[in-house]
C-alpha cells in the first residue's frame, strides 16, 4: 500500500502538487552573483529584486512571488536534524543557493539579544552554514560555481 502511495505521489504534475500554497511571510529578496576582475564571486547590489509578503493582503500572488514559493519549497530543512546550522539551528535553509532566517535574530531583534556573549550571532554563522553546504557536492568545480 506504501509503495502505491510512492508511486502516486511520485507521478503527480509539480503545479497539481502546489495548488492551494502559498509562499512563507516576510520579506523575500532574490540578489544575483557575479565574478569581478580578479575572479571573486560577489553580490550585484544594484541588480536586486524584493517583495514582501502576508497573508493578510487580499491581492493576487506575483510571479515573483510565486518563484520564490518554488524555491522556498526546495530549499527548506526537511527537519532539524538535517540543519547545517547546527547546534544553533537558527537558519532554516538547507541549501547552498538560499538562505532563511528569522528576523528575530537580526540587531535589535530579541533572539540577538538573548545571544550576546553566549553564541555566535546569525551575522557570524553564515560563513560555516555555506561550508556545510558545499560539502554536499561531489566535485570542487561544482562547490565553486
């Protein structure tokens, strides 16, 4: 009986599977990279897309929107266990192409409060989170890229 269910899901159409969703609340931002001169990857920060998102405005998703559903969807830790923010597991992304986080853990926030002087702020943790992402990729040139 598993195993038919499997094999059902398995075979279902991706949008039948994302009717009715939605994408998560909060502030969604989509920044490209580029490499400069000297081959360093870097943030375009003129070159940025954002939108904010709640469930209480009534209007019609965007397009972007719904890009960053898919995205969210793909990127999200199936659970804790398999966090790369660990012990702290304030970031709730397990991939190397997204990242998400409370803002509750930005400056100012109450969880960046409760943090000082006893854990490494979320600022700090980025640099180990993409390190344990990148290990995931079999070869170097891939990490790189």
């Amino acid at each position: 009986m598993i195993k038919e269910l499997i094999n059902f899901t398995e075979n279902l159409d991706e949008e039948f599977k994302n009717l009715g969703s939605s994408p998560k609340e909060g502030l969604h931002i989509r920044v490209r990279l580029f490499v400069n001169d000297v081959g360093e990857a870097k943030i375009d920060t003129s070159d940025f897309e954002y939108e904010q998102y709640s469930k209480k405005q009534k209007s019609e998703v965007s397009d972007f929107l719904n890009q960053c559903k898919l995205l969210h969807q793909n990127a999200w830790c199936i659970d804790t266990n398999k966090c790369f923010d660990l012990p702290t597991k304030a970031i709730h992304t397990c991939s190397p192409f997204a990242v998400a986080f409370k803002r509750e853990h930005l400056d100012g926030g109450a969880k960046f409060k409760e943090n000082v002087g006893k854990k490494k702020q979320i600022y700090e943790r980025f640099g180990e989170y993409f390190n344990r992402a990148f290990d995931l990729f079999e070869n170097k040139e891939d990490s790189e890229k």
